[in-house]
C-alpha cells in the first residue's frame, strides 16, 4: 500500500509551507508515545528526511516519515478538515482500531 494526500491537503500544506518560510522542507509525520489511546501523531517541518525515511511526494509537498511510525501508518491518506470548530491536517489510517474522544492519540 502506499501513502496518498487529497488535493485540498495538499493546497492547505503548501499555503502553510508558504507561510511559515520552510517551503524547501519536509512534512515529518510520525507517531509518538503519549495520549490516551497509546500513541499520538507528531507533525513538523524539516529540512532533511533521515536515512530510513520512507519519502513521497505531492506536486510540491514532499512528506517524509521515520521507518518505524510507517509499518503502523502504511496505507494511510492524509487530508485536510475545514469545520466551523477546527480546521487542520487529518490522517485517515486504515489500521487505527481506537481513537481517543479528540482525536489526537490513537491504537493500532
């Protein structure tokens, strides 16, 4: 399976990239330990993508995620949620068995 990323991501993180100068940097995705569901995603921008990255990219974005946080998010679609509450990046994995009542931290 691979990674995929709606076009409304797409146009949402480049005009983020724009504004915030890292327009030659990667969107790192990975997961973290933490939340009430055991692991929470973590999201940055960095100039370089490690050794083990796993690496895509999208017209101009490019999204690089380390080895380990990959065999857990394989598969996923990255999107993005304009709601009258919160806007923002939303991940759609399809190995996620539990999500916290946020939305932040997740189970596989």
């Amino acid at each position: 399976m691979a990674i995929t990323m709606t076009d409304l991501a797409i146009d949402r993180i480049q005009d983020l990239m724009k504004k915030t100068q890292c327009e030659d940097s990667y969107l790192r995705i990975g997961l973290k330990s933490g939340g009430c569901s055991g692991l929470s995603y973590h999201f940055d921008f960095t100039k370089e993508a490690e050794e083990f990255d796993k690496v895509f990219e999208f017209e101009a974005v490019k999204v690089c995620i380390d080895k380990k946080s990959y065999l857990f998010l394989n598969g996923m679609e990255i999107d993005y949620e304009e709601t009258p509450f919160k806007s923002g990046i939303m991940l759609n994995v399809p190995s996620v068995t539990r999500t916290c009542g946020c939305g932040e931290s997740v189970t596989f």
